[in-house]
C-alpha cells in the first residue's frame, strides 16, 4: 500500500521540523553518548509488506522494549505461575520506582517496570546459567525477527553493570522478600545484557509482528504463542508498556506499544502491523518524546486505533 510509504515518509519529515528533541538518558553513560537527532521509523504489516523511513536500519539500545520478548519466552516456560511472581497491574510509578515494593512485598506490580522485569529474568535463569539464559533471548529475538545478526552491544550491557546502582538495590530488595531463586548480581546479569540488545526499527518491527499477527509468524507460518496469549501481552503493553505516561499514551495514540529508554517504541495494531519509532531524546517518564509525536501521527492518519 503506497499510503503507508507516503505516510511514514511524510512523518519523517515533519520530526525533522521539531526543535525540541526530549533529552537522552544519561544514567546509563553509554547512552548519554547518543546523538538526539536520530530518527527511523519502521512499518510491517502482517502481510509481511515494509514501509520506513529515516534510519530505519541503524542500530540502537532497545532497552525496554526487551522485556516483551522475556515476558513472552517466560509464558512460555512457565504459563500463567508467572503472575505468582509479578503481577498485571499499572504501577502509576517511574520505570525504576522501589516505593512500592516495600508495601506489595517484593512483588513487581507489572513484568514492565524494572523490578517486573528482574523478576521475569530470574524465571529464565530456571535451570540455566546467566550465559545460557542470555543465549536463549538472543536466539528467541533473531528467530522472531528471522535475522541471525541482531546482537547484544556488551559497552552498554557493561555501562550498566557498572552503574545500575538502582537495579541492584531492587534485586535485593526482592530478594529480601524471598521473591528471586537466584543471586541478585545472576539475575541482573540476564537483564542488564537483555536490556542491552542492538536492533534496528526495522528488526524489532519483525520481531514484534507475531503480536499484530495472532501469536502467529507471518514469516515463517509458524506459531509463536497462542492468540489468546498474544492478546494478553497486548493488554499489558496498552496498560503498562509506558509506565506511568501509559494512560497519556493509550489517550494519544490508543495501541499497544513498549518504550525504551534507548528511545525506542515498538507498537502493534493488532489484526493490521507492528510498528518500530526510534529518536533517543526522552520525555519526562522516560519515553521517547518524538517517537510518541510519530506514533499519534501514525494513529491519527491510519485509523488503527484500537478504541
Ligand atoms: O534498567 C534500566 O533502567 C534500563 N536498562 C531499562 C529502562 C528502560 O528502558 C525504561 N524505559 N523507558
């Protein structure tokens, strides 16, 4: 469809018009080193068609949006015990928030925020060494995007073993609680690296299409998990893949969709495409601020809001 190319095309260029970019994160000094000019958009539809624009092809830290990947590999190994482990809320609080812990007993609210997503990386760790762990995302990732060359960029896993002074604090923290079943610096290790993965939009568009597409992969005919649970990751990307900007977000553009602070958003329209913006610079919840403006854009000219 050559609206979706015009479409894509044209958002590219009214991004280049913005002047107010967000900023970069710079708690993690590997990322504080990110230009805030980069912009790509990536579009596939289930049909397996492709429509980008910008750097669509260039490399960044996908950082959260990895943890969509692990809560989907995690249902796998273990179904629904998962949510004995973390629940299916929206927490209302930041991405790297403690206070509520401490009242819900080391129980992450959601498997989105950060303490969600330690506790979903120590249900991978089940039987397996962090190295083996690791292994097993990178293999599910390249499967799902059908690319053997996606890898974890070690300088950022590294930078934020360094300095992921908050992630430790909340491992322990869980940990405190009896709520993790390995060591804390094992199971950060699975996330940090995890969290660390390099794609491009459009890898990721690929690897997230299986969402848009009932469970299923297009590409391969394959099924990745079943409508029902492709559904239901939908449901928590909607309600909690942007933290608390999730409501803004769902009134703005009304998809599913998973931020990262790397400044990546992976969307899905169900039944129609997943979706791939990435321009680094944030806003105040840690989202990308102009990857949201080019995600209301697509909304708004598409019609594939789900409400
Ligand atoms: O743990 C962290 O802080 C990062 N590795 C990931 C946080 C993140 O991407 C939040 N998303 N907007």
């Amino acid at each position: 469809m050559d609206g979706l190319q015009a479409l894509v095309d044209d958002i590219r260029r009214e991004i280049a018009t913005q002047t107010e970019r967000g900023r970069v994160a710079d708690y993690i000094p590997q990322l504080a080193a990110v230009d805030p000019g980069h912009f790509g958009i990536a579009i596939t539809t289930v049909d397996g068609q492709e429509y980008v624009a910008g750097e669509a092809d260039t490399a960044f830290s996908i950082q959260s949006v990895s943890k969509v990947f692990t809560l989907t590999l995690a249902l796998g190994m273990v179904g629904d015990r998962l949510w004995n482990r973390v629940g299916r809320e929206p927490s209302g609080t930041p991405f790297n928030s403690i206070v509520q812990l401490e009242r819900e007993q080391g129980k992450p609210r959601n498997p989105f925020i950060n303490a969600g997503a330690i506790a979903v990386a120590d249900v991978l760790l089940a039987g397996h060494q962090p190295k083996e762990a690791i292994g097993e995302i990178v293999q599910f990732v390249r499967f799902l995007a059908g690319d053997d060359t996606i890898v974890i960029d070690d300088k950022v896993a590294h930078s934020e073993t360094e300095t992921g002074f908050r992630n430790v604090a909340l491992a322990q923290f869980m940990r405190s609680f009896g709520k993790l079943d390995h060591p804390a610096e094992h199971v950060l290790g699975v996330y940090f690296h995890h969290c660390a993965l390099a794609m491009t939009c459009r890898q990721l568009s690929r690897a997230g299409l299986f969402l848009a597409a009932g469970g299923r992969s297009p590409a391969t005919g394959g099924t990745v998990v079943s409508p029902g649970r492709a559904r239901r990751i939908n449901a928590l990307m909607l309600t909690c893949g942007h933290y608390d900007g999730s409501g803004d977000f769902a009134y703005r553009v009304g998809l599913p969709g998973k931020s990262g602070v790397g400044g990546g958003i992976l969307v899905v329209a169900p039944g129609k495409a997943s979706i791939t913006v990435w321009s680094p610079g944030l806003n105040e919840n840690g989202n990308s601020l102009l990857g949201s403006l080019a995600l209301e854009m697509l909304a708004q000219r598409t019609g594939w809001s789900i409400f």
